[in-house]
C-alpha cells in the first residue's frame, strides 16, 4: 500500500518545509509526496526544485487556486490512498505505517479518518483533539456519526482510497472556496465503508483564519452543488438524504458568522432562497427549538451565534 500526499503550492512554498520534513521522517518509505503548482509559477518552481526526488515530485498545470491545485495532484498520484496537506500541517513520524495497519485491519475501506493534535507557533502540544473514533461503518452512519463531533469538514484529517474517488468522480469545485466543506462531507456519504481511528497523526499549527465575504458566499455555491448530487443518487434512501440536508443546510446557515454583522442580512436572505429551514430536522426539543428560532429571524440566529464565538 502507498500512500500520496498531496500539497497545493499557492506561494511561499517555504512555509511547506516543516511539514516536508515531518514526512521525510516516517518510519516507513511507501509514500509519494505530490507538490503542485501553476506551470506559470516560476519562482516556486525555482524554490522547490532543490527539494524533489523520486518520492517528492512537483506537478504543474493550468491550475492557480487551491481547488484546482489539488485536483491536479489527484490526477498524478500513484498512491492506493490519497491525502491533502498544507503548510500549517506536520505528521506523526509513524503516520503512514499506522494508516498501513490501518488499511490491513480494514482491507478496501474507502475514507480513513484519524485525529490531530494543535501546536503553536514552538511545535508545543497545546491541546490534543480526540473527536470519535469507530470500527468500519457505512457512510452514511459515519457522516451521522462524525456531524455530532468538533470537526468534520477539515480535509487534512481524511485519507481517502483514490479509487474510489475516481469511481465516484469526486473532485473539488475549482474557482470557488470553501472547498473543503463542498468536499468532506459528500465524501462520506457516498462512502461505502469509512473507519475512525483514535491515533492522533497529524499536528495542526494554530492560526487565525478568516473567510472574505467572497469565500462565505462560495459555500451557497458549494452547498447547490453536493444537494443535486445527492437527489441524483437513487440507490441512498431518503432518510440518510435527509440526515445529509439537515447538516449542510445548518452548517450553511453557520457560515454565516464569518462575516461583519452588517453583512449578515443580506447573507441569511440569499441562504432563505434555497428553502433550507425546510431541510432541518427537529427530531429532539433542542432542535425544534432551533429551527424556530431560525425560521422566525435567521439573521438574529446567525448574529446571536456569532456573539458566542468572541
């Protein structure tokens, strides 16, 4: 088994060089790191050069944004397992041999999910997040399962059996951003088969990280086109569709506290348009409750949401 680990390279591929050099020192060598970047990009090719060898390469093309990026790297990997990685990121030295016991414990097991520790500026453990790890489960029990934890959407945490999003014509919408929520959770869905397992394999450096208006606005983007997806698929029945419209249509409303106030308005009425109040499930007090609330202003929702972040 071979894992690909792919790293979409905007600018300032320096900042990779940590995270290069956590991989370097795995305990085993079946992996292939793919850094990709625009055939345009000169100057990252220049910087990046000195680093490549027969297990790190550098794949160029047309594409510039991240999206893009990453779907390049896709077409290129030769690895039996996928994953995508970026300069915030470094690796446990025995990562790769684990998702290997893994995959061996699980044979054919399309998503493998593992858990992340936070590091600071000093590569210091700050706070070790164990969301839920489980035995193999279907992918629509494991997207139910995952949406009840700290974070679902952070694609660094996923490996995923290449051929299977080959088989599944999965790819990431290019041109738009928030790329990973219009991603991860289709991705799990569609799974036939998905382990969480407790092992804590990639270190996460903490950061401050913004969304432009532009960015929150792709996820209205990102949500249309996983929502058709997911009708188009007849063989999935309509209770675990349900259970999926129910987590993107409220995680779309959420996007919404990543804007200014004054920009919320007019973010929770384009959100309105798609009818979203009418996928959310209230299949518990608490959660009819929330959908009241929603349904009657959700700008004061999404204001009062973003209040508790501060």
């Amino acid at each position: 088994m071979k894992i690909s680990i792919i790293i979409a390279l905007e600018k300032n591929p320096e900042l990779c060089l940590d995270l290069l050099g956590s991989i370097q020192k795995q305990t085993v060598a079946n992996y292939e790191v793919l850094f990709t970047c625009s055939k345009e990009n000169g100057e990252v090719i220049a910087k990046m050069t000195p680093y490549l060898s027969n297990q790190i390469l550098l794949v160029t093309g047309e594409g510039k944004d991240i999206a893009s990026l990453r779907n390049l790297g896709f077409k290129h990997a030769r690895g039996e397992y996928i994953l995508f990685l970026e300069d915030a990121y470094q690796v446990d030295p025995n990562f790769v041999e684990q998702l290997m016991e893994t995959e061996k414990d699980n044979p054919g097991v399309d998503i493998i999910r593992y858990q992340q520790k936070l590091v600071n500026a000093e590569n210091q453990v700050t706070r070790r997040v164990f969301d839920i790890a489980f035995s193999k489960l279907p992918g629509t029990q494991a997207l139910r399962t995952l949406k009840n934890g700290e974070y679902l959407e952070p694609i660094y945490l996923y490996a995923f059996r290449t051929q299977y999003l080959k088989e599944k014509e999965l790819q990431f919408q290019e041109g738009k951003g928030e790329y990973d929520f219009g991603f991860v959770p289709l991705a799990l869905f569609l799974a036939n088969s998905v382990v969480s397992i407790s092992y804590p394999g990639v270190y996460y450096k903490e950061k401050e990280k913004s969304l432009t208006t532009h960015q929150v606005y792709d996820t209205l983007f990102q949500y249309d086109v996983m929502k058709k997806r997911v009708i188009e698929e007849e063989h999935i029945d309509i209770t675990s569709k349900k259970i999926f419209f129910d987590y993107i249509s409220y995680q779309l409303i959420l996007k919404g506290t990543k804007l200014p106030i004054d920009q919320i308005p007019a973010y929770a009425e384009e959100v309105k348009k798609k009818d979203v109040v009418r996928d959310l499930r209230a299949t518990s007090i608490s959660n009819m409750l929330i959908k009241a609330k929603i349904e009657r202003d959700m700008s004061s929702f999404i204001k009062k949401e973003k209040s508790k972040m501060k």
